[in-house]
C-alpha cells in the first residue's frame, strides 16, 4: 500500500539549465545594483548598504514565492486565469484613488504592502499572460477563424491600458500589449488581422506621443540628445558616456564614476548602463546571451508542452518569454540609445521589490510547466513499453 501511494506522487523535475541562467541574472543584477547604490545609500538612509539589504529581501520573498507557485499544478492557473484579470484591473484602479497609490516622479505606479512597495502594473503583466493563455486555449478556433477573432479579448487589455496611461505608465502598457498580441499570433490568428492591429495600435501609439507634451520631448530628445545634452536629452547622454568609458573590459567593478549623481536611476532602469562601465561590451555581451538563453528556453518548454498536448501551459511558456524578452530589449534599448527613455526595469536585475517578486514568480511557472509536461512525457512512454 505504501508503495502504491508512492508511485502516484509526481517527481518534480528541474531544469538545470533555466537554473543556471536565473542564478546568473539574479547574482550579477545583485553585484551590478550594489554597486550602483552604495553611494545613494549614503546619502538617503546614512547606511550605504541600505538598497542592497531591502533588495537582499526582495530577492529572498521572492524565492519564497516561487517555492509556493512552483507548488500550484497548471490547471488551478488555467481555472483562476479570469478572476486574476480583474483582480488586476480592480488594483489598477485601486492605485489612482487619491491616498491609495503612492506617487514617485511624479507617476502613481505603487502599492505600498509593509516594507515593501509594489508596481501594480508587474502584477498586471504576470496576469496578463495566465489570462490571455487561458482566453486561446479555450477559444483557439474562434481565435483562428472569426473575422475579427482578435478584437473580443483586446477590449479588456485596452480598460488595463487605459488605466496604466492614467498612472501614467506608458512602458508597461505597451509590454501587455505585445504580451497579448503575440500568444494571440502564436495561437493562429489571421496575419492580415494581426498586421491590421499592429498598424492600429502604432498609430495610437504615436498620437499618444504627440498630445503629450513630456512624451514628446523624450522622443526628440531621443533623437539628438546632445542638443539639449542638460535637460531631455541628459539621460541619455550620461548613458552612452557610461557604454563609452567601459570599452571591452570595463573599469571594474566599483570603479565605475557614471552612477555617483551623473546618471539617474542607476540601479534602478539604467543598471544596465552601470555594468556596461564597469564590465564593458564582454559583461553587456553575457548578460545579453543570458537573456537571450532565457528566451530561448521558454520557448523551448512552449513547444515541448504544445507536442504533448498541454496547450494552456504552451501559452503561458510562450507569453512568459515575450514578455522577459520584450522588457529586456527595452531596457537595454533605452540604456544603449537605440530607443526612446521608458521607465522599465531589467528583468531580475533592476532593484525593486514588486518587479523581483513578480519576476521570480514568472520563473516559477516555467519551472513548473517544465516539470509538469517531462512527468507526462515519461508516463506517456511507460504507457506504450507497458
């Protein structure tokens, strides 16, 4: 008897590899983020190990929570996907109640849950991609063959963006968008519905831009930021100065001289920039194949749970990795000049309590999907030996 109970207790397996990666990012953002801090810590709390402590802390509630979710069997996500949506859109209006939200930079993103101070719109996107999955698995044919298939399950995504314009949160509203529109592709959806959309939100995307006056002159700025190298154009600029002295080697870790109150938000949206002084093009270069890696392996446990026929988890694996990648070539765009400055963090990088959190949780449900679609895998062939 105790045999027979043990055999039906599923093993978990790891994917060494997803391991190895994670570990990577979260130890280098650790050191990068330290580094960039020390100085601020001095100056905020007199304790120059005041940010790496509470990031320490972001990172260990973090693992925490990955240990329950990786704990939670794909189907509870798939049941609760609808009820998470709009809890999100209940917080994102929760936040723009006068006194609820807290305001930084002039931007009410936040909540604030003891110590620790939580971006909405992170939560947003982790629920952004269990719904969407769960919305193709259940109405994939629909989704493929209905003339305007793609425009039902945008109507929700456009309250959640609407709502992050009002915070405002530009960034975060696009990544949900291409979180949504590209499972919706991967789904099947009628590429001249889809080139349709994307020409659409463009042009909304650019209107939006142009009434704006701060938007505005981010994207000018953007354009020729040294000429007004004081004012819009001075993130930038003390960005690419960064890229610049770190040539191939870098400067070494620590000696780095952009983040001392030349470069703002240096542990924060422009880490990046910090390492690429201290480590040059060889540390920008590995933390780009990381990225890179950690993309490839989502989508690789996307296919894998496609062919065996766990199509809400391939989604989920396929959205996780739109969203990794997206915000990480943002990020490293805006650090590199390539695109216009957004207010994103490096994927588990950047400091920050509700990004790392959010993140690690994202992780989690690769870890799982991973472990959930191998277990099957094995049964599947014990089933055809027997």
């Amino acid at each position: 008897m105790k045999n027979k109970l043990k055999m039906q207790v599923p093993t978990f397996h790891i994917n060494y590899f997803l391991l190895f990666i994670c570990i990577s990012l979260l130890s280098i953002g650790f050191v990068m983020m330290t580094s960039a801090s020390l100085h601020l810590g001095e100056k905020v709390a007199g304790n120059s190990f005041y940010y790496p402590a509470k990031q320490l802390m972001h990172i260990v509630t973090g693992l925490v929570a990955a240990g329950v979710i990786v704990l939670l069997p794909m189907v509870l996500w798939e049941r609760i996907g609808p009820w998470m949506f709009i809890a999100g859109l209940a917080l994102l209006v929760l936040i723009l109640i006068p006194g609820v939200g807290v305001t930084v930079n002039g931007s009410v993103r936040w909540l604030s849950v003891g110590s620790i101070r939580v971006q909405v719109s992170e939560i947003v996107k982790f629920i952004s991609v269990i719904y969407m999955a769960g919305y193709v698995t259940r109405h994939q044919e629909y989704v493929q063959q209905a003339s305007y298939g793609l425009i039902k399950p945008l109507l929700l995504f456009s309250i959640a963006c609407f709502l992050l314009l009002m915070e405002p949160d530009f960034g975060s509203a696009v990544v949900i968008l291409a979180i949504a529109m590209g499972i919706m592709y991967l789904s099947g959806a009628k590429i001249w519905q889809f080139l349709m959309l994307i020409a659409g939100v463009s042009v909304l995307a650019v209107l939006i831009v142009y009434f704006s006056p701060y938007r505005l002159a981010r994207v000018t700025g953007f354009i020729n930021p040294w000429a007004d190298a004081q004012n819009t154009g001075f993130q930038l600029v003390q960005a690419l100065i960064s890229f610049g002295r770190g040539e191939i080697f870098g400067v070494g870790i620590g000696s780095g001289i952009q983040k001392l109150f030349y470069l703002p938000e240096a542990h924060t949206d422009f880490l990046f920039s910090v390492l690429a002084e201290e480590l040059g093009l060889v540390g920008v270069v590995a933390v780009i194949a990381l990225f890179s890696g950690l993309v490839w392996h989502s989508f690789n446990i996307a296919m894998r749970a496609e062919l065996a026929d766990e199509r809400f988890s391939a989604f989920v694996a396929y959205g996780l990795g739109i969203w990794f990648g997206f915000q990480a070539f943002i990020n490293m765009g805006v650090n590199m000049g390539v695109l216009p400055t957004k207010g994103l963090t490096l994927p588990l990088m950047s400091y920050g309590g509700g990004s790392m959190i959010t993140m690690c949780a994202a992780i989690a449900l690769l870890f799982r999907i991973h472990s959930e679609v191998l277990e099957k895998q094995q049964q599947m062939r014990k089933g055809k030996l027997a």
